[in-house]
C-alpha cells in the first residue's frame, strides 16, 4: 500500500523514527526491553501527574485503549459500589457496555451529543443516585470532537468523595491533564493517539492508594489492572506476551513528545490545525456540527453535502489521493470527521483541504463558498 495521510483520530500519521523503531526484535525479559518498560512507565506517570509521579502507577495493557478502559471498569469498582457513566457520545456508550457485559452496578447520566456534561448535570445525577460511589467520564468524546469539563466534573466528584475515572483516549498527550490536581484517580489512554505511537498498547494510570485498596477485585484474568502493576513494578516484565514492538515504538514517541516541547506545545500544534482546518473548509461551504466554544482540537465534525452527495465516493476519490478522512458516528446528522492529531501540520491541512476542493469539483458537488 501508498504511505497515506491519516486525519482520523487513530490509528494515525507516525514519524519515520517511530516506525523505525519497530525495526528489531527484542526478548521480553531482556533486561534493556524491560528497562525500556521503566522508563515508559516513568515518563506517563510524569506526564499525568506533574510534580506526584511516584503516587501513580503507570499501567501498561496489551491491546486497543477499549482494554485499558474494561480493565480499569472491572477492576476498579466493587461489587458493593456503583458507577455513574456519563455519556455524550459513542465512547460513553461503550463504556456502559462494558459496564453491561461485567454486571457492574452503574447508572447513566445522558447528554445530547453536541453539549458538553455539565457540573450540574452531574449533581442533579449524583443526588438522584446517592449510592454512587465511582463516577466515568469521556475526557475529549471523539463521536464529535467535543471537550467536557474535566476540571468542573472532577471538583464535583472530590467535593463528594468519589472515585473518577476518566477516558483520556483521545486527549492524553496534547491536552493537559494533572490527575493529583484534580483528583482523578485512573485515567484511560492508548498508544496511538496524541502520543503519536503505534496502535496495540493501552495505558492505564491509576493511583497507588486506589490499587492497593482493589486487590482481588478484578472481574477478569488477562484484564487485571492489579495483578498487571505488580509484575510491572516487580521486574518490569508482563505477564503475558507483550507487543515487544509496539513498546519500542512508544518509547520513541514519548522522546519525540518531549522533544517537540512536551504536550503544551504538541496541543498548540493540533489546534494550530484545527483552526486552519475549520477556517479553509468554511471557505469550501462546509458547517462544522459544533460551535467553535465546545470545538477540540482533536478532531472536528463537519455537516455533509446535501444529496446526492455520497460519502463513500468521496471517501474513496480522496483516498486515491493519499488522504483518509472518517465518517460520521452521529445517528441525528449526517456528518464526516476529519483528525488533525499525528505527524500533521498546517501544510498536511491546506493540502488535505485543497483535494477536497478538487474532488467536490470532480463530484460536481456544489456548496455555498465563503
């Protein structure tokens, strides 16, 4: 296959040096893999936890970030407890899957798609279900783009004394996050997102106090977020196979990450690319779905063309070109979405945006142009 650009939200663009990086076979009980397993470890609970790195623990599951978040579902909640799951969107909803297939005891807070949770929707969800005692969040819900609150929900979890967890899948790594701070107690993220990575590794960062307290709750063998700290802090080695390369790829990522000015300036770029993004397909005659207030930099929903505009041709005709856009995750809208996470730059967008303007007019699809 031709190298593409990927504007998705993940899988996504990769430097040259990340991939190279997978060059090498490695033993998993090497000493220089598993001293690489450290270092990453090291540098998440850093990055999470600025100034309290050694109050969290970094942890590393094989698999998709849903593993990550299933992990910490089963092994975090208690029997006893109950989970409140706030949903604006897909991501939301898997969460209340997997709530559903672990028979967790949990309740739901929705929210239409295109707003953000609120404190007060909280609170007034909190007061209708008192027996709450640990509360998931969407950090940055990729369904739209969309950015919830996470420091007004996490003030209203600590002045309750629950336990938050957050799905950072699509925010870790560029948008800034400091768990002591706001008294998160695990938070979700992958690889392959902002991090700029390889797919097939999910991270779990959870606090010490709280796994230690979550001893024997697992609900499930391979996704045992306790069992799987232990054997890291043990020795640095998992245990079971891990994706041997897609660790060294990671390592390279987060020296990359460092290297570009940590993930103030890696957010700056991404919304350096959202705002060029949005300000040239405006000028095309395309809506976005949301306003810009509660617009991330993560990835942006646009309205489709009036038929007889058809998604797949246009999917197809830019793939052609080198450009992968994604389709739309709404059921009240038809929309597409386009990422301005990875390897990307203003450049990637004005190019991206100027083939969209070619193969509109191979489509003879006509918009009102700015």
């Amino acid at each position: 296959m031709n190298q593409q650009r990927l504007f998705t939200p993940g899988p996504l663009t990769t430097s040259a040096s990340v991939r190279a990086a997978m060059a090498r076979d490695v033993g998993s009980r090497d000493a220089d893999f598993t001293a690489v397993v450290q270092s990453i470890r090291r540098a998440l609970a850093a990055m999470a936890a600025p100034g309290r790195a050694e109050e969290y623990a970094a942890v590393l599951v094989p698999g998709s970030g849903t593993y990550a978040v299933e992990a910490a579902l089963g092994t975090c909640v208690p029997d006893a407890g109950r989970l409140l799951i706030a949903i604006n969107g897909a991501y939301g909803e898997r969460m209340r899957h997997i709530a559903e297939r672990l028979r967790l005891p949990h309740a739901l807070l929705r929210v239409p798609d295109h707003l953000p949770v609120q404190r007060r929707n909280l609170a007034a969800a909190l007061d209708a279900n008192p027996d709450v005692t640990h509360v998931a969040v969407v950090h940055c819900e990729t369904t739209t783009g969309l950015v919830n609150p996470l420091t007004e929900l996490a003030d209203e979890t600590r002045a309750r004394g629950l336990t938050l967890l957050v799905d950072a899948m699509s925010s870790f790594g560029a948008l800034p996050i400091d768990m002591a701070a706001l008294g998160v107690h695990v938070l979700m993220a992958s690889s392959n997102k902002c991090i700029e990575g390889v797919p097939g590794l999910s991270l779990a960062i959870a606090s010490r106090r709280l796994l230690q307290e979550c001893q024997g709750r697992a609900r499930s063998l391979s996704l045992d977020l306790v069992a799987q700290q232990q054997a890291l802090d043990a020795d640095g080695q998992f245990r079971f196979t891990p994706p041997t390369h897609v660790v060294l790829a990671l390592a390279q990522a987060i020296a990359e990450l460092a290297a570009e000015g940590g993930v103030a300036a890696r957010g700056d770029r991404y919304a350096r690319n959202q705002r060029r993004l949005v300000e040239d397909m405006s000028a095309l005659g395309f809506d976005t779905y949301l306003p810009a207030a509660l617009q991330g930099p993560i990835i942006t929903t646009f309205h489709a063309p009036p038929a007889p505009f058809e998604f797949e041709a246009f999917y197809q005709r830019l793939h052609a070109r080198g450009f992968v856009i994604y389709p739309g995750k709404l059921t009240a809208a038809a929309t597409f979405r386009i990422g301005s996470i990875g390897q990307l730059f203003e450049g990637d967008m004005i190019a991206l945006v100027e083939n969209i303007d070619a193969v509109l007019r191979e489509m003879d699809v006509a918009l009102q142009r700015a």
